[in-house]
C-alpha cells in the first residue's frame, strides 16, 4: 500500500482509493449504526475494536513480519480519516493505541520485547495504552513525579498517570517515568503489563466529547517491572516521547481531517434540502461561502497532513511539519464544526444530526498530543534554531 512513497502528492494513488472505499465501508457498516448508542452510554466499543483488528487497522504501519499491515503512514492517515469521519472517538482510540502505544513499542524496542509484545497488539488480541501525563505535569513532561527505581533484575514503579487513553481495556502500557541516577532525574520508558500487581485503573473521565474512547487514571504502586522492559537505556525516554509525539499528530492531524470532511457533507447535504424563503439554503450566498471556506481549509489541512505522512515515510524530518498539520487540522475541526452545526441552525444542535457530535470531538484535538499553545512553542524552535 505504499506506492506514494516517492512522490508528493496529495491525490490517492490506486490502492490508496481501494483502501479509502474499503475503510469507508467498514465504518459506515461496522461502526455507523452504534454512534449514538455508544457516546450516549460512553461505552467502549469491544466489538468494533475487535474488528478493526481483524482489518488489520490496529497494527496498520507494523511490518508483516511482526503481524502487522505493512502499510504506509499515508494510509494509515485515509484509516484515521474514514474511521473519525464516522466517530472520532474511535479515531481517537486507534490514534493511543497506533500512534503511541505500538508507535513508540515499536520504534524503541529490541527484537525479543517486539516479538514479546508487538504482534499480539498489531493484531489486536491486546488493546495498548501510552502513559506520560499526570496530574501535575501535562504540557511540562519534565515535571513528572512517577520514578522507578533499580532493584537488581527488576526496577519499582510508583506513580499516577492521568488521562489515560484506552487505560481500563488495555493489557499493555508504555509508562515513562523517571529513575534517579546519581542525583540526575532520567526519564525512562518501559513496558509494564496491566496484570503486573501493584497496577490498578483508578478515576474513569466522564468527557464533553470523544465519549466512545476509554480515559482513565493509573495508579502504579510498587510495581515490580523487569528489567528487560526497559526501553532502551535509562535517560532515554523523553527523546523517545517526543519523536513518538511528533509521529502522534500526523495521526491528530488525520483525526482532525476526519471530522472536517464529516462536517463539509453534513453540511452540503442539509443546505440542499432544507428551505427557507422559497429557496435551499445552498442558493444563499452566506451559506456558500461557508461552504467554500470549509472545503478551501480542508484541502490545506490535507495538504499538510499528507505532507508530513510523505515525509516520515521517506526517512525525513518531519516533526515541524506534523505540527503544522496537527495546528492547523485541528483547529479547524473545531471552527469547521461550529459553522456546521451554524449551517443546521437549530437542528445542529441536536444529536440526529452528527455535527453536534463532531462539535464535541474536535476540542480535544486542540488538547491532546501536545496543545495548540504547544504546537507553536514546537514550530517557532524549528524555525528560530534553523535561521
Ligand atoms: C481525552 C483525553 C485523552 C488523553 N489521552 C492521553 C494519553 O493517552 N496519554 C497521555 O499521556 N496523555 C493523554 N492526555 C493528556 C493530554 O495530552 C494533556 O491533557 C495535554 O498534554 C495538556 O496537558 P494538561 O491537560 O496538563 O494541560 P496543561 O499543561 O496544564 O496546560 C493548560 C493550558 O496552559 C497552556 N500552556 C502550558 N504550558 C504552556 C507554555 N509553555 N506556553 C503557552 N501555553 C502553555 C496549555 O496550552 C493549555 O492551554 C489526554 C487528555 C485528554 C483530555
């Protein structure tokens, strides 16, 4: 599926739009029908991830020989795109679970923990977690309390983990913390295993959006965690967090796409069918333009989401670019979703109609993997350390 890997280009290539119709009919039959039903009750879809699993959509970008798809990041973009046009929160499940939790496993391991651990959750048999934030370090990751400390084959972790996404469904967590190594904090990555004792999920969030996604605190409490779990070397992981970050909002960024495509056809169906004053509200010129505006944004938005796939497929730096693609995508799934739900009027409002929901969904974009407010912190040291 990685055919584009050597151009630039926007538009799918063949198997990327056989790939597009196929995700785009898994969710329309798989996920469509329970939207309502699982935002109302935020109930986790099992069933569904299960399935994604068995479409290969969980382990999408894992080579074949670890059990994955063997996809491309570009595709992996139309799989977050389809399945978040439908329900982001289930984007946003796949986004932990892909884009952090396999991402940074992936990328960090050695070849014993990816055949310990990488096929089972490429497949989906386990559903992964990645845990960084806590409750008082969000934005500032240097500030983090939880440490391990070196017991001889083994290390004790102590700490809370807040937002957790996927934490009360997941077997498998990516924690990083710190280890305190002759008076210097070193934060390290490690593998811990939800059935380890000392683990245990503690507060469930009960959210404004994204309510079919599981968020939920961990406690770690005198976890005993082998050695061999380690990440790469102690002092390694914030480098690790941030690169696995960096790939992480391509996948915001694609979520984001997701919910402005979803908003721009809502849109464009409802201002031809409704009237007012003898006429659609598609023949008012305010209207149209709304329309335009959102479908001109969306094209950039793509532009640079693709833009920053095209890049980390093609072993180049990319990590400025998947902040202009997380900002701005995400962004404007947030101005995209209220002028949607302006265009509804009244009907946009209420849950018959999808753009409520997208107007939920999008703000945690704006939060999550890293704020806007942090995005442009990223951009602005690219630009400044680069002239
Ligand atoms: C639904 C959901 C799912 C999540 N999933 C996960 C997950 O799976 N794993 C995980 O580890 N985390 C997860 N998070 C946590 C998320 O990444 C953090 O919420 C986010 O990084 C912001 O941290 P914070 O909430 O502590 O806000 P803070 O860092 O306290 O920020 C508060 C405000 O201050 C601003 N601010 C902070 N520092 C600066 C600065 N230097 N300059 C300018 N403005 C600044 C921020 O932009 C923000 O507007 C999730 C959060 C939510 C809500």
């Amino acid at each position: 599926m990685s055919e584009n890997k050597n151009q630039f280009n926007v538009s799918l290539n063949e198997e990327q739009s056989i790939l597009q119709q196929s995700v785009r009919q898994f969710a329309e039959n798989e996920i469509k029908p329970f939207v309502l039903e699982l935002d109302e009750a935020q109930k986790f879809p099992i069933d569904i991830v299960e399935k994604m699993g068995n479409a290969g959509f969980l382990g999408a970008t894992i080579p074949e020989q670890y059990d994955g798809s063997g996809m491309s990041i570009s595709d992996f973009v139309i799989i977050m795109k389809e399945i978040s046009k439908i329900d982001a929160s289930i984007g946003l499940i796949l986004a932990a679970h892909h884009g952090l939790c396999l991402s940074h496993l992936f990328s960090f391991s050695n070849e014993e923990q990816k055949k310990k651990y990488i096929p089972e959750l490429a497949t989906g048999k386990k559903i992964g977690a990645w845990c960084l934030t806590e409750p008082f370090s969000g934005s500032d990751a240097s500030g983090m309390k939880s440490r391990a400390v070196r017991n001889g084959d083994h290390y004790i972790l102590n700490g809370t983990k807040n937002f957790i996404t996927n934490a009360s469904y997941a077997s498998t967590f990516v924690v990083i913390c710190i280890v305190e190594n002759e008076g210097k904090k070193q934060h390290t990555a490690f593998i811990v295993e939800k059935s380890y004792e000392g683990v245990s999920i503690a507060k469930k969030e009960n959210k404004l959006g994204m309510r079919a996604s599981d968020t939920a605190q961990v406690v770690f409490s005198d976890v005993k965690v082998p050695i061999e779990n380690r990440l790469g070397e102690e002092g390694d992981g914030f480098k690790q967090s941030l690169k696995v970050l960096d790939g992480g909002r391509i996948g915001i960024a694609a979520l984001s796409l997701g919910i402005i495509e979803g908003c721009l056809e809502a849109s464009i169906k409802y201002a031809k069918e409704r009237n007012q004053f003898g006429k659609s509200l598609s023949e008012f010129q305010a209207t149209q333009w709304k329309i335009a505006d959102m479908s001109t944004q969306l094209e950039a938005a793509k532009f640079l989401t693709f833009q920053a796939a095209y890049l980390k497929d093609n072993g180049k730096p990319f990590g400025k670019e998947a902040s202009y693609a997380k900002l701005f995508a995400s962004e404007l799934a947030c101005s995209a979703s209220s002028e949607a739900i302006q265009i509804h009027g009244g009907y946009g409002y209420i849950k018959e109609f999808p753009v409520e929901k997208f107007y939920r969904d999008a703000k945690l974009l704006t939060i999550g993997e890293g704020t806007s407010e942090i995005q442009r912190l990223v951009i602005a040291r690219y630009l400044l350390n680069e002239i």
